[in-house]
C-alpha cells in the first residue's frame, strides 16, 4: 500500500531465516525418526501413580498449544516473509488505487490458504494411512528430514557467502 520496495539486504535476511527454518525442522523431523523404536515411538501411560512407557501410538493424542497453532504460524510468517511475501509486495506496488490492492491481498489470502489447504488434505490422507505401518513413516520422515536439511543448506549458501566475501 505504500509503493515501496523491501530493501535487498532485509530481503536475504527473510530468505535466510527460511533455510534456517528448513534445517531446523529438518534436524528434528531426523531426530524424531531416530528417537522411535521398531514399533513406533513410545509413549507414557498412566495408571493411577504407576507410570510406564509403552512402543506405538497412543490411543490418544495431546496436543499441545505450542503444536497447534504457533509453530504453523511461525512458519507460515517466516516464509511469507521471504520470496513470496516480496512478489506479493512487488505486484502490490503496480495497483492503481488502495481499494484494488486490499481486494488483491483478500483474494491472494484466500486462495493461499485454500490451496495450501487443499495440497494439505490431498497429500495428507495418504501418508496418515502410512502411518500404520511404523517402519515407512519412520523411513518417509527420516528421508523428508534430510532433505529439508539439505534444502536449507543449499538455500543458506549464498548468503553464508556472501557474508565469507564481505
């Protein structure tokens, strides 16, 4: 809305915020995989004041406030802040009027957020039936968590080098 541009250095900066994203959630999709057993990761059980630990999922899932809404928000912000967030700015900036460019960051929103809900529930349902089967959701996330890795590492070298030069 105020026709301006980010600044190129603030722009890498976003751009090397997500390769650190990707290392990170890579390392732990990794260490989670390696973390469970045979039998999928285990789990404390409570009865009464005896507490045991069992391998395989539990019959119940707690979800966490941190799991269920800030960490998909956090990501969401750092990669909208970087290449896509910019592009959106660019074309923002060759609006006419403010009412066309709050009509386009409505429907850029809401065409995000559908198609990146839809991406989610098509690509979803198969792999929550993989997770049945403990050895190939733990063989998927190890593999996905190298490659995040490897991502983020291909993603923060131009930066990293950048800064080595300077």
């Amino acid at each position: 809305m105020l026709r301006t541009e980010l600044p190129r250095s603030v722009s890498d900066l976003f751009e090397f915020l997500v390769a650190l994203m990707l290392i990170g959630l890579g390392a732990r999709a990794v260490y989670l995989a390696a973390r469970q057993g045979a039998a999928g990761p285990a789990h404390v059980h409570h009865h009464g004041h005896l507490v045991h630990s069992h391998a395989g999922v539990p019959a119940h899932v707690h979800i966490g406030h941190w799991t269920l809404a800030r960490r998909p928000l956090l990501v969401g912000a750092v990669h909208g802040l970087a290449g896509s967030g910019a592009l959106t700015a660019l074309v923002l900036t060759t609006l006419p009027t403010t009412a066309a460019r709050l009509a386009y960051m409505s429907l850029f929103g809401l065409g995000s957020t559908l198609g990146m809900a839809a991406l989610s529930g098509l690509l979803g349902w198969p792999i929550a039936r993989m997770g049945s089967h403990h050895a190939v959701a733990r063989t998927v996330s190890m593999v996905v968590g190298c490659v995040s890795i490897g991502l983020g590492v291909v993603w923060a070298y131009p930066f990293i080098s950048h800064l080595l030069s300077n």
